[in-house]
C-alpha cells in the first residue's frame, strides 16, 4: 500500500479533510449558508485560485491555521474531555 504513492495521494485526500471541516466551521459560526458567507468564501479563497498559496488564502480566510478538530469530530474520533 506504501510503496506505489498511493499513501501520499491519501495524504491529500484528507489534508482537503481537514480545510474542508474546518471551513465548515467558519460558516456555522458566521450564521450558516448566508449569501454574506458565500460571498466571503468566493472572495477569500475561490476567486484565489493559484494566485497567492493556498496557505496564505486559508490563513485569510480562517485569521488562522487550520485546526484538525473539526474533521475529528465529523468522523468520531474527537477526544470527549
């Protein structure tokens, strides 16, 4: 399973995980699926494209790294402490 690349293709899969939970986030805290939230998103990240690193846009977007959390508790595994 390692030794023909998949594992870095997998790797990718869920580092998209991650920016995907953690944007999902930053829309359930800014008041859900409001045109405001997507217009931010489009702005913020879509409209980025290979612009600016996909890093730096995140960062603007979130004001942050992203954090795995989110997409530990969308898939039950989050610690419950």
């Amino acid at each position: 399973i390692f030794a023909g690349g998949y594992s870095a293709g997998d790797y990718s899969y869920i580092w998209g995980g991650v920016l995907d939970a953690d944007t999902v986030e930053w829309v359930t805290e800014n008041g859900g699926l409001r045109r405001e939230n997507g217009d931010r998103f489009r702005r913020e990240l879509l409209s980025k494209g290979g612009s600016v690193d996909s890093m730096a846009a995140f960062r603007a977007f979130r004001g942050r790294d992203p954090r795995i959390e989110p997409l530990l508790e969308r898939r039950g595994l989050a610690s419950s402490t």
